[in-house]
C-alpha cells in the first residue's frame, strides 16, 4: 500500500517498468543473443559446423560447371580473335609460356564459381587474377552424375585441394590447334586425386570422373606395350624422345599439346565430326609440371584402373607445392610397373 497522502499513476508505474526492461535488456542483450545464436548453431542445417563438410557429388556437379563455363569463354575469345598474349616468361627448358584474354576469362568465372560454392575450400589456379565475378551454381547436377552417384559423399572440407587449369594448351591456342585445349578441374582429398573433369571446348565434350564411383569414361579394348606408341609435350619435351627409346626402343611417338589432352588419348573418345583425337599407350613427361596440369588426368584414369605415377612410379601428392618435379608416366589398362621399370634413371630437376 502507498504511504498516506501518495497516490501512485498507473502510467507513471508502467513507464518505470519499461525504462527497468530497457536498463535490463541493454545490459544483457550481447549474453542473450550470443545464446540464442549458440542454440541456432546446435539445430541449423547451415552451420559453421556443417560448412565443415562437403558433399563430393556436390563439388564434382560444380566442377563440370566450372570446366563448361570457363570453356565458353576460352571459345567466345577465341572466336573474337580477342587473344591479346603476352609472355608469362620462360620455363626451363627455355619455351616461351604465355598468356591469353582466354586464360585470364576462363579463370575468372571458374575460381569465383568454385569459391562462390564452396568458400572453404582451397582452389590453385594455373593464372592469378583478383576479380571478382558473381557468378553462381545453378544447382543444375547433370544427368549422367545423377545416375551414377549418390549424394551423401561427405568430406571433411579442410582436406580439399581444388586444382584448375582455366586453359590448357595455351602455345597451341595461340596457334589455331584447338583440338589439343581444354578447361580442368580436379578434386584432391588428402593429396589424392579423387574428381577429375576434362571440357573440350571446340567440341563441347566433358569427360569426368569419381574414383571408386564412376565415370561417363572408359578405357579402350586394347593397348599395346611391346612397343607402345608414346604421346609427349611437343612444347615442353625436354630430351623426352632419347628418354622414350632407351627405355622402348624404336617406337611411335606422338608429339601434342596439353597434358589434359593426351590423358584423353589414352582413353576411348566419342567420336565427333572433327579430326579424331590420337590414340596412345602410354603418356610420358620428363621435365617438371605443374599440378593443375595433371591432376585431373590422374583421377580419370585412377578411376578406370589407371596410374599416374612420377617417372620411378611414386604417387604424385595433389597437395602443397603446385610443381611435381618427377616427371610422369601415365597408363591404363596395361601393368604399370611393367612400364616403370623398363624406364632409364632419370632427374628432371637435372635436365
């Protein structure tokens, strides 16, 4: 009861409870939204916690869309007659390499859709450009990767390696040589190649690849070894062809540009109303490469029962350093060790 001769408003009572509420929620706001942001973080689907993960059927979709999207560039440039080169510099064994409004465009769309995706993940391209593009996943999963791989393939997204080559076999097209480009994109997890995709954009092909789940790829009926006809660099080749008799004798060897493509050539391609691409047995590199180059080949033919190896047949870790400094022998469908054992003792760093 109020003292005698005091009569409390009404308003004046509710004021004061509001100014109190006020006074308490300021002090208490930052305790009380933390907490509640805590408990989201617990329930959500979208968490920092479920960022974590990555689905790999989800990653392999936006992969063929990245390699698509980028090659519709490399061939809109191209058709412009819009190349604009200039000289990135010399490799060691003294080839111009060269940059193009092709590389730079393709880049562009590939990395920020792949980071646009997936934010986490850590992408190497063979170019650097810091543009951003908005550019989104359409969310589109092509139909074949629908038949043939399940979602679910759940990956814990700190051991991801993402390499892509925004335009492979940049020499050849300054040159006209379209057959041999390509646009790649190749998913590691732990240092093992894992997604492989290979876009042709001259033709529109795309080959791809899920180790242990399947590939719209496979290898051909038959491959010869005694002796086998050998696809190499015709511009990064080295002493390759001294390398190659020594170890086969007198065989065919196959000069062409872009590792992406001469992975192709070992496999059985669609056929297409252009020159048909070159079959080969075996795919040999002497001199250093960069990983962006050969990832993507490595997990096509890890997934049809092939190898990629260094020349002394070790694994080739997808992670780190962009450079592999052993060399390469890439096949399927015959016995690798076969192979790596009949090649002479070799130190691409020395050559």
């Amino acid at each position: 009861m109020a003292p005698m001769g005091i009569r409390l408003s009404p308003l004046g009572v509710a004021v004061f409870c509001l100014l109190g509420v006020g006074v308490i929620y300021h002090l208490y706001a930052g305790v009380i939204s933390s907490r509640l942001a805590a408990f989201r973080s617990d329930f959500s689907p979208n968490t920092s916690k479920q960022k974590r993960d990555v689905d790999l059927r989800d990653l392999l979709a936006v992969s063929v869309e990245a390699a698509v999207l980028g090659g519709k560039e490399v061939k809109r440039i191209r058709e412009e007659d819009g190349l604009k080169e200039k000289s990135k510099g010399k490799t060691k064994e003294g080839a111009t390499e060269l940059l193009t409004m092709g590389d730079l465009q393709s880049h562009r769309k590939m990395f920020n859709l792949l980071k646009n995706t997936f934010p986490d993940i850590t992408v190497y391209s063979e170019e650097y450009d810091n543009t951003a593009d908005k550019v989104s996943w359409t969310r589109d999963v092509p139909a074949d990767i629908l038949e043939k791989i399940d979602r679910g393939k759940m990956v814990p997204v700190d051991g991801v390696t993402v390499w892509i080559d925004p335009l492979d076999a940049t020499q050849e097209y300054t040159e006209n040589l379209l057959k041999y480009v390509t646009t790649m994109v190749c998913v590691a997890v732990q240092g093992k190649p894992v997604i492989g995709v290979i876009h042709q954009p001259f033709t529109g092909f795309t080959a791809w690849a899920f180790v242990g789940q399947g590939s719209n790829m496979r290898s051909r009926s038959a491959y010869s070894v005694n002796p086998p006809t050998v696809i190499v660099s015709r511009s990064h080749s080295g002493k390759v062809k001294s390398f190659i008799q020594e170890a086969f004798g007198n065989t065919t060897i196959i000069p062409a540009g872009g590792a992406g493509y001469k992975v192709l050539s070992l496999l059985e391609m669609p056929s297409h109303d252009e020159k048909p691409i070159d079959q080969a047995d075996v795919y040999v590199h002497v001199t250093l490469i960069k990983k962006w180059d050969i990832c993507a080949g490595a997990a096509l033919l890890s997934a049809l029962g092939g190898q990629m190896t260094t020349l002394k047949g070790e694994d080739i870790d997808f992670s780190g350093t962009p450079v592999n400094k052993g060399g390469l022998v890439a096949s399927v469908g015959v016995n690798h060790k076969v192979l790596v054992d009949r090649l002479p003792a070799w130190d691409p760093e020395n050559h």
